[in-house]
C-alpha cells in the first residue's frame, strides 16, 4: 500500500468512529500499527473540573491505567512538557531528556518497563484554559525512537484526530443530555413533548402520547402537531416561532396558547426553547420545549350549580365558567357577540357576588367550588 493509500485509509477509519465510539480502540490501534507503535491513546484533561480520562488501543490493563492516575500521572515528565506546549506541538523521548534520563526517570522505570513500553509520539491537539486533549503513540524498547516519517504521518492526522475525537464527544454528550431529557419528561405528570423550530415533534412523554393518541384537542400529522382549528393552528405556530427566537434582541416572550378540547375546556400549552450552549447565544434554539395542561372539564350542570351556590345569572354563570376554562376576556366578548366593554361589566358582577378580587381569584373559587359536582 503507498503512503497516500495508508493515509487514505486511516482517515477513513478515524472518521468511522464518530457516532459509534465503541470502534475507537480498535481505529486507535490501526493507526498506532501504521506508525510503528504497540498502542496509543487520547489523555484528556478537565482541569477546571481537575478530572483526568482517557481512550486507548488496550494498551493499558485496568490496574496500569488506576495506577497511572493515582501516582504515576504526577510524576510523568511528558505530562509536565504537554502542560506546557502550545495546542498544535508535536513532541517525543528526545524532547523530555536523554536516555540516561529516561534510565534514571521513576516513570519510565516504574510504570512504562513493567508493561514493555519504553517510548512515545505525541501531539496536543487541543491546549487551552479549559482542557488538554494530547494523542500519543506508545512504543516498546524493540520499535524504537520515531523518526521523520513517523513525525510526518502524525502531523498529517492531526486535525483528523482532534475533528474525529471533539465530534464523538459531542454525540456522546448530547446523547446524555437526551436521555436525561427523557427520564426527566417521562417523569411529569402533564403532557410535556420536544420540537423542532418548524414545528416536528421530537419526543413526547408518555403523557404527550396519551393526549396525543385520544385525540384530544392536538394530533399528530407525520411527525408535526396539528390542532382542529386554524386560528389555533396559527396560534401554535406563531407561539413555537416566538420561543425558538427568545432570548434573542428582537424577541418577545411567547404567549399562552390555547387549544379547544372536542369535549369542553382547553389545553394550555407554553414554548420555552431548551437551554442553548454559550457560543450559540444568537442563534435559534434547535428545541422547543412544550408543556401543557389540560383545564379540568366542567360538570354539565356546572352553569346551574353556579346559578344556585353564588345567585348568578345565566349569562354570569356561563362566562365564569367558560373564563375557568382558559377563555379570556375577547375571546369570550367575540364567541357570545358581546362587546368588550360589557363582557367586563358582567365580570365586575361576577366578582361582586363571588367575592373575589381578581381574575385569578374566580377561577380559583369557581374551580374549587364545582370540584367533585
């Protein structure tokens, strides 16, 4: 195989691991092999966290690797220049000392010997304030020092490497984020669901897919949400385009929207966008989350019991009951073909007779008065 084949070859095999992290000891040890090493690995340090990890080849045993991190990392000379050396250098044995060096060197005595390794080629690939990403081949005494060609293959993989590794690091991480979403939404009570910034229904709780299933006001049409009416249509819309927007200059927060239930009362639902990372602060949230609650259904008779229990009339009676149901004050004033301001004069009188302060405190008394009838 030519040089150009073999490079060829291990970027293939690199970029095989993005996704699928489990193939990364053996993508490890093929590129270890084509440089002449016995292994290799990725030393990842956290150090605002002060967290050390790794992924190698197999090339360390399970004791070698808790050893390494209990005592010998402290003490490993390469560690010490790694620290020190700017994101992009390349280094090995004869950058750390001679071999008498080595010879006299704990680490290389106490913890490299013992496992038939003696030297290295390494690169740090990613060195800043956060964290330090160094790749490194291991070598046996028998392979040797590397030499230019090795340098140059491992300076060609470079940003191979670094693209390869970040990218699995971000699936990985993302993939934990998700799950935990998930347990976390399947935990809630109320219908909870994930969407894309164009409306595509990402995830639902086993809520959601009760709800959802019924129908119940929402459906699903492929994989986008769907309400009866147009207007309320056009209303989850607009309130799912203003949440993938908030936060930004421009945006404003999105309203209450409010769906129509085939059975009486309303399902209430709120857009608020999943957190995004610091460096995408400007851009559209990717996610919006969706919660909703269901008004409680009212009793068929609950206009009369109010008549009854707070001396209504029949026209009181049923606005109160439609306002507990999510209806507000214009939407109430255009389904009856009342004008706004009579609407609110029957609402005085209502909170006259209930003695309540407030719109809140209707729904709070009318709520918990017909409760159980």
């Amino acid at each position: 195989m030519s040089q150009s084949e073999n490079l060829s070859s291990l970027v293939n095999t690199i970029y095989s691991t993005v996704g699928e992290p489990e193939r990364w000891p053996r993508a490890l040890q093929q590129v270890a092999t084509s440089i002449s090493g016995a292994g290799a690995l990725f030393e990842v340090v956290d150090k605002q966290a002060r967290t050390l990890g790794s992924r190698d080849s197999g090339i360390l045993s399970p004791t070698s690797r808790n050893n390494y991190q209990r005592h010998f990392y402290a003490i490993n000379p390469r560690v010490k220049f790694s620290n020190r050396a700017a994101e992009g250098t390349i280094f090995f044995d004869r950058t750390i000392g001679s071999e008498k060096d080595l010879d006299r060197d704990e680490y290389y005595q106490d913890f490299l010997a013992p496992s038939g390794l003696r030297y290295f080629l390494s690169a740090n690939l990613i060195n800043n304030s956060k964290r330090r990403i160094t790749f490194a081949i291991q070598r046996s005494r028998k392979q040797g020092h590397v030499d230019d060609a090795d340098i140059a293959m491992l300076r060609k993989l470079m940003p191979h490497l670094k693209a390869a590794y970040e990218t699995t690091e971000t699936l990985v991480s993302q993939q934990q984020t998700n799950a935990l979403l998930a347990a976390t939404l399947d935990a809630l009570p109320s219908p909870a669901l994930t969407l894309t910034s164009a409306g595509e229904v990402l995830f639902a709780n086993q809520s959601a897919e009760k709800l959802l299933a019924t129908p119940d006001g929402l459906l699903l049409s492929g994989r986008y949400l769907r309400t009866a009416r147009p207007e309320e249509q056009k209303a989850l819309n607009k309130g799912v385009s203003l949440a993938a927007t908030l936060g930004l200059d421009s945006a404003t927060t999105p309203p209450l929207i409010r769906v129509s239930r085939p059975g009486g009362g309303s399902l209430l639902i709120r857009a608020t966008p999943l957190l995004r990372e610091p460096e995408t602060r400007g851009e559209e949230a990717q996610a919006i989350l969706l919660m909703i609650n269901a008004d409680p259904r009212m009793p068929g008779h609950a206009v009369g019991a109010l008549m009854e229990l707070f001396d209504l009339t029949p026209t009181e009676a049923s606005l109160a009951v439609a306002f507990a149901q999510g209806s507000d004050l214009k939407r109430l004033a255009a389904d009856r073909g009342l004008s706004l301001n009579t609407v609110r004069w029957h609402f005085g009188t209502i909170r006259t007779k209930l003695g309540a302060h407030t719109q809140a405190d209707i729904v709070r008394i009318v709520l918990g008065r017909l409760n159980g009838l």
